[in-house]
C-alpha cells in the first residue's frame, strides 16, 4: 500500500489508522461509513455492523 502510494510505511499506517478511526467514529454516531468504490459499514438497531459492497465495485 505505502510503495503503491508513494509514501512511507509509517505514513501509510498512520494514514489507514486514521480512515479506521474516522470509520468508528461514523458508525458510533449512527451514521454510515462509506469506503468510495468499495462499499459501506452501516449498523443495525441490534448493535451488529454489516458491510453492503458497491454493485460496480471491484471484485475479488
């Protein structure tokens, strides 16, 4: 991911810790998390969190 992106290792950790905490954070707040091109996180009343992957998005 970091060489891909053309940063460092700690960079790029320090970059997907972010979108992980900002993902949480949604989620607390009871609002979705999307991931452009991938999907979103959304929570359910029951707590449980689930992940509705875009229909165009990547397969694998």
């Amino acid at each position: 991911m970091a060489r891909r992106a053309g940063v460092s290792q700690a960079e790029a950790a320090d970059e997907l810790d972010r979108m992980v905490r900002q993902i949480l954070s949604d989620l607390r707040a009871g609002k979705d998390a999307a991931l452009p091109g991938l999907g979103k996180f959304t929570q359910g009343p029951n707590g449980r969190v689930a992940f509705q992957r875009d229909e165009g998005g990547p397969r694998g």
